[in-house]
C-alpha cells in the first residue's frame, strides 16, 4: 500500500481562501498517515510547481483567476499526467465534474458537500486507482510492445519462409526439366542404338560375305600372309556382326517391348530351361527351384533374364558339377528373385561393372559371348520397375538377384 511508509504530498488549486482553509482543516483531521498539503491560488503557480516537485495527489479547483473550467484540468493533465487529479466543483458544475472524469480526472468532489470522510476517501482511492491504471498502461505498453515486436518478427520469418518456398519452386522447376531432358536425351539415344545397329548389318553383311568368299577362292592361291590377313577380316566382320545384333537386342527391350499381362513364372522358367536343352543335357547341370508365381511382366521379355542368367551359370561353371536353384520372395511390392550357383564366382570389385554394355571379365577365347547378357537383363527389370545386382565370392559360386515390382 502506497499509504504506509510516506508523506501524502497533495497540492491544492484553490484561489477561495474560505474553500482552501475547509480543505486543509480536513486534511488536518486525517489520523491515519502524514499529509503534506501545498495549496496555489493560480494555474501559473501551480504548473511552476508541478514542473519542481512531486506530488501524490492533485485537488483542482477549475474555477481559477487565470483559467476556467474543463480547459484548467487539461492544462494540469498535461502538466503531469501521471498524478491523480480530483476535481472542485460549485454546486452547479457538476456536468465539468463529470466531463473532467471522462477526460482522465479520478473524481469529482462538490464543494459544501464534501466531509473529512469523503475526501480522505477519495484521495485514497484516487491514488490507487491512478496506480492501477498506470500499472494496467505500463504493461499494456510493454505488451503492445511485444505484439510489435513480434508481429515484426513473423513477417521477417514469412518473407524468409517465401523466399525459401519461391527458391524450391524453382528448383523443381529446374529439376523437372532435366529429368524431361534426360528422358529425352535417352530417347534419342535408344533411336541413335536402334538406328545405326539397324542400318550397320546391310553393309556389314555385304564384308563379311565378300571376305568369305575371297577366303574361299583365294585360300592357298596368294601367299601366307595374305591367308592370315583374310583370316583375320573374315573374323572381325564376324565379330562385329555379332556386337551389332547383340547391341540391337539391347536397343530393342525399350524401343520393342510387349504390354505388361499376368505371366506365370513356372511356364517361363520351362520355356527357358528348353531353350538351354543341350548345354543343361551336356553339362549334367542339376537345376532345382520353388514354387514360382504369377507376375505382371511382358512376357517375351521375362524369360530372357532366366535363359541369360540360367545360360550364364552354366556357361561360367567350375569343375564340379554345376548345381543352379531359383528361388523367390514376396516382398511388399516386389518380387524378389534368386539364381543360385556353384560357379567360377565374381570378384565383388566387378560386381557393377559386368551390368555395363560389352563389359566382361575373360579373354574371348576363354570363354564365348560379347558381354551383352546382364546389360539387357538390366534393361528388362528396370522396364519392370525392379533392380538386379550380384553377391558373389571367386570361386564359391554367384546369387544373381533381381526384383519385379508388383505394381506395374
Ligand atoms: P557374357 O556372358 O556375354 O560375357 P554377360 O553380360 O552375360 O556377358 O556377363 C558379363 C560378365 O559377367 C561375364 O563375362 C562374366 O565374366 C561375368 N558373369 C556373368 N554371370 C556369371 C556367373 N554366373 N558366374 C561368374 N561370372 C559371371
């Protein structure tokens, strides 16, 4: 409480000396605390006070001989607006009262009407309430302060945050359009593939049987040199023919692929097998597998992976007799295929690069092929929305595993 510990300092505005005496008396009377009272007959005065001291508590009487009416409380408001001020009015001034007290006056006393009792309680009360309020402004001011603050903040962050999402719009913008470039690029590519390999096998047939026949006729007839020298054209156009068909089956898994219907894995797997007859019948190959299901593929493609892949693990077989077994897996949305072998094996370090066109890992007299195989295999999972990938050792056998998706 504001009243314990000090002297109430009051000033009064009072130019009736009557009405002033009145107040001080009463003033005199209060018991409760210590009361200082200045009292000033003019406006002037009491502004040149106010700007000098401080008080608790203003009584203003607006009658004053320098001012008159609600102007005079204006003045002093202004003057100080943080100390309470209760107005004086005549008997017929009640409406300045009132008008003062909406203006910011805490109260309004009626001279000849007011008691010790009454002022002593409208002081208290003036004090207390102005307290309050200045209190209620304080942190109204403080919180206004920090809704702007605030309010500040969030902009910054919005304009921030805009920035961000105009910065990934128009990276996904940018990334869009070179996956369409790059789908492009590739179609051009594939057209490129298919085109040349296409084009190339007229003329390359056209060398390769003309250096037959002048093998034929001239074999013996020129010198040893020039038997060799034919020899050797003879088996590069051969060669060549057989990288170009390789390479257009290659191009022809995307530019000639079938639509996707339910395939029953087993009819492939059989159809295969009978493909591979003799090597399988030559080589003693025991082949085992699971039941296989039914998938979503196209169906002149899927049996390719297990004919190259079945083909390869008998081609690059060890000396034991070679043991193949497929099995299968349900994943979530994808099957997942094994062939198993006792094979030769692979070096992990060349596990990604046999998947590469033309890529293999012997001499060609080693053993036959160009290194086509698990390049179109890729192709042909990739075209059913799956993956191929090797674990194998050298010399513990291969697991070439692949995966169809189930969706397609
Ligand atoms: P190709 O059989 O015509 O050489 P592939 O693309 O089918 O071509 O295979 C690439 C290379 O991967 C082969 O040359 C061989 O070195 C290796 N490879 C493939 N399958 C096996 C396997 N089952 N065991 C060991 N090596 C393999």
């Amino acid at each position: 409480m504001v009243f314990m510990d000090k002297v109430i300092k009051i000033l009064l505005f009072e130019d009736n000396i009557g009405d002033a005496d009145l107040i001080e008396d009463m003033i005199n009377e209060f018991s409760d605390f210590s009361y200082e009272i200045l009292i000033v007959e003019t406006l002037e005065d009491g502004l040149d006070l106010l700007k000098k001291q401080a008080f608790d508590v203003i009584l203003l009487d607006l009658g004053l001989p320098d001012s008159d009416g609600i102007d005079t409380f204006l003045d002093v408001q202004e003057e100080r607006p943080e100390i309470p001020i209760i107005i004086l009015t005549g008997l017929n001034h009640g409406k300045i009262g009132i008008n003062a007290v909406k203006k910011g006056a805490q109260d309004y006393l009626i001279k000849g009407q007011v008691s010790t009792e009454i002022l002593k309680r409208s002081i208290r009360y003036s004090i207390e309430r102005k307290k309050s309020a200045e209190k209620i402004k304080r942190f109204t001011d403080t919180l206004e302060e920090q809704v702007k603050q605030r309010t500040e903040e969030l902009s910054i962050a919005n304009e921030l945050l805009q920035k961000e999402v105009g910065e990934h719009e128009r990276t996904e913008e940018k990334l869009k359009s070179i996956v369409e470039e790059l789908r492009r690029s590739n179609r051009e590519l594939e057209q490129f593939a298919y085109v040349a390999s296409h084009d190339l096998q007229e003329p390359l047939r056209m060398v390769s049987s003309f250096t037959q026949l002048l093998g034929r006729r001239y074999k013996g007839k020129l010198d040893d040199d020039a038997d060799e020298f034919i020899n050797f054209a003879v088996d590069g156009a051969q060669r060549m023919q057989q990288l170009i068909t390789d390479l257009l089956a290659y191009s022809r898994v995307t530019s000639q692929g079938k639509d996707f219907e339910p395939v029953k894995m087993e009819d492939v797997l059989e159809e295969s097998l009978l493909n591979l007859k003799l090597s399988i019948l030559e080589n003693e190959v025991d082949i085992t597998h699971d039941p296989l299901p039914e998938v979503v593929a196209d169906p002149s493609q899927i049996g390719q992976i297990f004919q190259n892949l079945i083909g390869n693990a008998i081609k690059f077989r060890s000396e034991k007799t070679p043991e193949i077994h497929i099995s299968v897996e349900e994943k979530d949305n994808q099957w997942l295929f094994q062939v198993d072998d006792n094979g030769i094996g692979i070096d992990p370090v060349h596990s990604e690069r046999i998947f590469l066109v033309f890529q293999r890992l012997h001499e060609r007299g080693v053993y036959p092929g160009t290194g086509i195989g698990l390049s179109i295999c890729q192709k042909i999972v990739e075209r059913h929305g799956g993956d191929i990938w090797v674990d194998s050792q050298l010399g513990k056998g291969s697991t070439f595993c692949f995966t169809i998706s189930k969706r397609i």
